[in-house]
C-alpha cells in the first residue's frame, strides 16, 4: 500500500495500489483535491481545477476595490 502526505494538512494518506502519475484524488482529512506528481519518492500535489465556464470574470476596476 502507497502512502504520501497531503501538502495542504499535512496528514498521510493511504492510496490505492498501481498509483501513476497524474492520479487525482480528494484528501479524506482536509477534502483538498490532489494529484499524484510524482512516483519515487511519492509525492503529492494540489490539483488544478478549472473556473466553470459560466463564472464572471472580474473587471478591473473591482479589482480595485478590493482590499489587498
């Protein structure tokens, strides 16, 4: 059995055998979405995950607005 740490909280997480690189999967401790990055040493990193196309993009000017 594989077991690599989740970058977010920190906690080891148990995955399925044949793992590969690119494998997505959901932190069962932090709900974080991950991917499998690479195989030796095994690591994992935050997944992508792309904006629905039907959400607004933001104009520049509230960017302005917003406080930093």
């Amino acid at each position: 059995m594989a077991i690599a740490s989740c970058p977010d909280c920190e906690q080891e997480i148990e995955l399925r055998p044949l793992v590969q690189v690119g494998d997505e999967l959901t932190c069962p401790h932090c709900e974080s979405d991950l991917v499998v990055i690479s195989l030796d040493p095994l690591e994992l990193d935050w997944a992508y995950i792309a904006p629905a196309e039907d959400d607004d993009e933001w104009d520049d000017d509230e960017w302005d607005d917003q406080d930093l």
